[in-house]
C-alpha cells in the first residue's frame, strides 16, 4: 500500500499545539521509509521542515514522528 498523505498535529515538547502539519510520501511503501527525507508543511504559515522518518516497518495511526523541536502525531489518510 502507498502512503500518500499523513496528516497530523505538531506538538511542543509541552503538550501543546503548535501547528497543524501535512506529510506527502509519494511513491514510497512503508517498508521504503526508514532514513528516507519527508517534508513536512506547516499548513498554517507555509514553512516546510525537513525531517527524517527512522521507523521500520509501517507507520501506523497515533505513531509520534520526532521533529528538531517538534512531534507530529500520525492520522492516515488516502
């Protein structure tokens, strides 16, 4: 299965929300992931942050993606 689109909420380290976020793989299976670069875009002022997903395997709904400052929980859409 291709993923798509993730799309998310990005936290501080606090808890709180920061921004809402956009995640686009294209033409990568799950097991394609690991060490690949995702942008991710910050919907709300535009800004990409580039990122590194380092999971193995599936990334599956409610999974925490780690950014420098950020985390961004996973909802799966297609």
């Amino acid at each position: 299965m291709l993923i798509q689109k993730i799309i998310g909420n990005v936290y501080d380290y606090h808890g709180w929300q920061a921004c809402d976020v956009a995640v686009e793989i294209i033409d990568l299976k799950p097991d394609e992931l690991k060490n690949k670069p995702v942008i991710m875009k910050k919907m709300r002022n535009g800004c990409n942050i580039i990122v590194n997903v380092d999971q193995c395997g599936e990334i599956k709904n409610g999974d925490i993606l780690w950014l420098k400052d950020f985390k961004a929980v996973v909802a799966l859409t297609n």
